[in-house]
C-alpha cells in the first residue's frame, strides 16, 4: 500500500542528495531552497496516496467508487422519493388537480400523483410524492397538514399513515458490498447469485435471500428487506419482482415477498 513521506522526511532526503558543503540549517540559502520544494514534492505525496487509494475498490470513495462499479454493470442507488396517502377535505365533486401541493409544518412539500374528486363525504384520498427524494420524504403520521397553494374547494389535508419508502442515495459500503459480490460470487445463466444480485440493484433495497426451487421445479421464491432493514413495502416488493421478471431467464416463476414485522 502507497503512503505519503512526509514532509520533513523529503527534506533530510534532499539534503542527503546535496553535495554542497556548507551549512544545512534553517535560515541558510540551501535550506530554503530545498524546503520549499520539499512542500511541493509533500503535496505530491499526498495526491498520489489518494490516487491508489481511489483505484481500489475497498479503498475508494465517492464518484470514483461509483466509476469503479459501474465497469462492472453496479450502478449507485439513487435517492428515493416518499410516497404517502392524504386525506383531503373540501367541496363534494371539486377535483384536486394532479401536482397539488400539500406539506408540513416545516416545509417538506408533497405532489398529489393524481387528480382526485371530492366525494360526496366531503373527503378524498390521494396518493402522493415527496417533492425532494430522500429519507427526510418520510413524514410522520398526522404532519402534512399544510397547503402552501390555495386550491378552491379544498379546505384541509392531513396524512393518517407515515409517508415511506423514502430513501438515501446509496452509501459507498453497501455500493462496494454490492460491487463485490458481483465481481466474487459466479452469476451465469439464473443461478441463485443471479436473483440476488437482480434484487439488490432495486432502489431501496436492502438485503435479499434467495430461495431456489421453493416450490418444486422452476420456482424462485426471493425475500427482500428494505434499506432500513424493514418489512418492504407492497410497492418496492412490486418494483423487485418486476426488475427480477425483466432480467430472468425464460420459464422461471419468481415469487418476491418480505417478511412480515414480529
């Protein structure tokens, strides 16, 4: 493994190199010179440890770690937007336009997915989007109680369930968890390290277990868990299974279910 020599110690090796015989301490013509370009040739060092480290997979970071994987087919996860269910009250038979804006006290903006009509109760639900992805999508029960935007015939808003599925872009140890197990583990043809690997590039997912034959001859039964090591949600069950149905070989059945909470 590269380290970078220090600063000092690039000094005493160019002093070494010096065949001037004439003083070598601080002050003199010779040490001047020398110590500043010992800085630079220090800042070199530094530079090249961070280039060796950035080219391994397990020593690397960031945007590199990102292009290391992605010549290997393992894209970073992107961030998620929340999803949540609002009960809208207003005037029967107005509609709520698709892109209305509803949010917390704080700030956190949600977009109706949908256009909804208030029904003769005077209520509505709609299914809507965390404007920002991210974790931070995931409201609160009872929080989305404000509208930024009058919208005429709707009087109030409030969310009964927690918003979910809100995720963070992937972390760089579980994208090089992900990298290595596919450069590690033979993925050909379907086999099982096939389903894992088709399970964990869905964005929010956090672990998977494959079961193979599960039930009988051409069966795949796959559990997931999300990000947050919890009971996935019917939706992101739904993502995987379908992400798995269009990368899988012919004549397989696959079952993608989560474990419930206990």
């Amino acid at each position: 493994m590269y380290e970078a020599r220090e600063q000092l110690d690039i000094l005493k090796e160019l002093q070494g190199y010096s065949q001037v015989e004439a003083s070598k301490i601080e002050g003199t013509f010779e040490y001047d010179v020398l110590a500043s370009n010992s800085i630079e040739f220090a800042k070199s060092e530094v530079e090249l440890e961070q280039l060796y480290n950035a080219s391994f997979a397990d020593t690397s970071w960031g945007e590199y770690l990102t292009m290391i994987a992605e010549q290997y087919g393992v894209l970073r996860k992107a961030a998620t937007n929340a999803i949540v269910v609002l009960t809208i009250k207003g005037t029967k038979g107005r509609i709520v336009p698709a892109g209305s804006l509803f949010c917390t006290m704080d700030g956190l903006r949600f977009a109706t997915d949908e256009d909804a009509v208030i029904g003769s109760d005077g209520f509505v639900s709609a299914k809507a989007t965390a404007v920002e992805a991210g974790s931070g999508g995931n409201a609160a029960a009872e929080t989305i109680s404000s509208i930024p935007i009058s919208i005429p015939g709707v009087e109030s808003v409030t969310n009964s369930e927690a918003a979910y599925d809100g995720f963070d872009e992937e972390s760089d140890d579980a994208l090089r968890e992900r990298y290595l197990l596919k450069v590690r583990t033979p993925a050909t043809s379907g086999n099982p390290y096939h389903y894992m690997q088709w399970a964990l590039a869905v964005e929010g997912v956090g672990q998977a277990k494959v079961l193979p034959l599960w039930a009988g001859n051409g069966t795949v039964k796959v559990i997931i868990i999300d990000a947050d090591n919890k009971t996935a949600s019917p939706e992101l069950v739904q993502a995987t299974y379908e992400h798995i149905e269009s990368q899988r070989p012919i004549g397989a059945t696959v079952t993608v279910t989560s474990p419930a909470p206990f």
